[in-house]
C-alpha cells in the first residue's frame, strides 16, 4: 500500500525598497512595508485563507484520514503576525487535528547551508524554536530552502536530532531506481524522501495548461497514475510550493475541486493512504543510499543552484552578504543582524536570475523588478548602506 506524501512550502521574503544610490546614508529601513503588505493581502485572499479552510473540511471529511506535511519560513510567520494573524490561526486549527506535520526550515529561506555551516545552524534552531512555540510540534523531517541537498548536511541534521531530509528525485543520481522508495545518506544517520517530480509538477505547473496532452487532469486521471506504482514503489512525493492553490493555479481553473476531489478519490482505493512525512520514513525501511557530493535542488531541469548563483552578480551579492558574518555579529545592533538575515533570503537572488530574462520564461512573473540589474543594483545599494553603518567602507 503506497503511501502519499503531500508537502507544502508556504513562504513570502521580505522584499526591498527602492533603494537608490541616494538613499546611502539616510537612515532608511530596506525593507518595502506597504509592498509587503500588498502581496501577503493578495496572496492570503487567493491562496492562504480557501485553501487552509479546505484542508480543514477535508481533514475532518475523511475522519482524519487524510494528512499532510508543511514548511512555514519564519520570514512569512512574521509577515502574517503583523498583517494576517488569521492565517496562524487557521494553521493551529489544522495542527491541532495531529494530521499536518510542519518540517524543519531555515528560518529565513537562506542559502546559509552553502556558505556558513554555523549561520545554518542558527536558523534551523530558530526556526524548530518558531514551530514549538506556534504549534508545539518538535519538526523531526528536514526541508531546506529550494530543497538543497547534499551529503555534508548529513552530520548537521543529525546534530539538529532530525530523522529525515526531503530533496528532488534527481534522475542521474537515482540511474535506474526509482524516486518512490525510501533511501538514506552515506552514513545511514538520516533517511532521504524523494520528490515525484513528474506527478508534483503535473499539478503545481502543468495543471491549467491547455497544450498539455493531458488536460484537462481529473482526480480519478490522477488516481490512475497512483495506482500505477502499487507494487513497484512504497511512498509517492508529492512537494510544491503552497500558492499551487489559487495563486500559481486560479480558482477559474478547478484547481480547489480538483483537490478535493482527489483526496475523496484517493481514499476509497484500497491499495493507497496518505501519511506524513515521518510516518512514512518510520514504516518503510531505507532501499539504498543517495548521494550527492555537490548541492541539487527542486529547481528547473538542471536541478542546481544556478537559479540563485549562475551569474556574477548573483555569486557577488551572494558572498558580500555572507562575508559580513564575523563582523556584523561582532559589532552589529540586533536590528542590523536581523537585516542582514533577511537580506540572505534566496529570493533577493533569484530576482537577478538572467536565465529566464530574454526568453519570457513565466518565472519572470514573480520578480517584482523590471530586470535583474535593477534587482542587483538595489541589493548592492542596500550593502553599501550596511557598510556604512558597519563602518567597514
């Protein structure tokens, strides 16, 4: 009986101001309040508040039977305590069901596991002590941010007393193997779930999509899919981001019946059951180990970092605010250590991606600037100003 694992990423960044050249030196918070405020409003209404109320029918429709993982960054938990403290409100109604799992984040959605092992730890403490206080859950199944993954994390997690890691079914790593099986890392402290990256994106990306052969997808088309891997697989992955529901996929395209619809479908197969992500890792044994020596992610068909990092200006604006640790930790108030967090959150970097920019890929719909030298040139504005006030030009 495979086992379906739904994980949720919900995350918002802080985005900046318009920080000019001129703006140096002025005393001027980086960070855009009313625009902040626009996107969560908007994003609460479409995706946040329907979707919530969903999963909380459905959990309490199928008499608990349905269940799901999430990772919550602590960047958008400050957002909602400050503009939508419903939606943390809805959360801990859902929790309180012991039916959602909430999973180990970096706190800030930073790219910290790659440049400073001591910074990552630090956020992911941040981040489990975010997940006590909220929903009294101690996270036990790590995602990290874009789900970076590669084998040094392995000593780290295990440290940070976690059992499990979520990552991407990378093809080339997995060569005949199948992405449906539990695995572990080179030691064996820590067990491997891995994203259906197929089945994952025939729902967050290819959904509304009309040239799609397989449109319009219906639960039961979707089912049939599942029940295809009875008997050749244990666990079927399903991540995506959160705003899969009613923002990246509209209302107008069906996307909240279809998960209604799927869930009831699911449920009156006798060969399937949903599971979180630890309950899973806990029932099935590992089936081989996956390693990678270098990092992957959840991200395009490379599935590297070159999203956040494939440019000089990404790797510039990358390393000046990672080289700041020693000092800005040193010297810093508590207000500039917080900037400096929020401005490692990956979002900053991936709006100077210039993969996308000249084909009018739809990644260049969720990038608030009119191109990415704007977006580095901001960023960069805002480190000078951050030096300034370090005293480090």
């Amino acid at each position: 009986m495979p086992s379906i694992c739904f994980y949720f990423k919900v995350h918002q960044p802080f985005r900046l101001k318009n920080f000019t050249i001129f703006d140096i030196g002025q005393d001027i918070d980086y960070f855009d309040e009313e625009k902040n405020k626009f996107y969560l409003d908007r994003i609460t209404g479409k995706c946040y508040l329907p979707t919530l109320k969903i999963l909380y029918e459905l959990i309490k429709e199928t008499n608990y039977r349905f269940k799901f993982s999430v990772g919550i960054t602590g960047t958008l938990i400050e957002q909602l305590r400050l503009w939508q403290p419903e939606v943390i409100d809805l959360w801990k109604k859902i929790s309180s069901t012991g039916c959602v799992e909430f999973t180990g984040e970096t706190y800030y959605h930073s790219l910290s596991s790659i440049y400073s092992p001591q910074e990552f730890k630090f956020q992911v403490k941040l981040h489990q002590n975010l997940i006590r206080e909220l929903f009294f859950q101690e996270p036990k199944v790590f995602s990290n941010t874009e789900l970076i993954y590669f084998n040094d994390l392995e000593n780290i997690l295990e440290e940070l007393n976690f059992i499990g890691i979520i990552t991407e079914g990378v093809e080339k790593i997995l060569e005949w193997r199948s992405s449906n099986f539990i695995y572990h890392t080179p030691q064996k402290k820590i067990k491997v779930m891995l994203r259906n990256y197929r089945l994952s994106d025939d729902i967050s990306f290819r959904f509304s999509s009309r040239d799609w052969l397989e449109w319009p997808l219906t639960a039961d088309k979707f089912v049939h899919w599942l029940n295809s891997f009875n008997g050749n697989g244990e666990v079927i992955n399903l991540f995506m981001d959160f705003e899969t529901f009613g923002e990246h996929q509209w209302k107008e395209t069906g996307i909240f019946d279809f998960i209604i619809n799927l869930v009831f479908e699911v449920l009156k197969q006798k060969d399937l059951e949903f599971s979180t992500l630890s309950e899973a890792i806990k029932k099935y044994p590992s089936r081989g180990e996956y390693s990678s020596f270098y990092p992957i992610t959840w991200a395009d068909t490379e599935r590297d970092l070159t999203a956040w990092l494939g440019n000089e200006m990404q790797k510039d604006a990358a390393q000046r605010i990672y080289n700041l640790e020693k000092i800005i930790l040193k010297n810093g108030s508590q207000k500039l250590i917080d900037d400096w967090r929020k401005l490692q959150t990956a979002d900053h970097f991936y709006y100077m991606c210039t993969k996308w920019f000249a084909d009018g890929d739809v990644h260049k719909y969720f990038n608030p600037y009119e191109n990415p030298y704007v977006a580095y040139l901001t960023y960069r504005n805002v480190l000078e100003d951050l030096y300034l006030k370090l005293k480090i030009l």
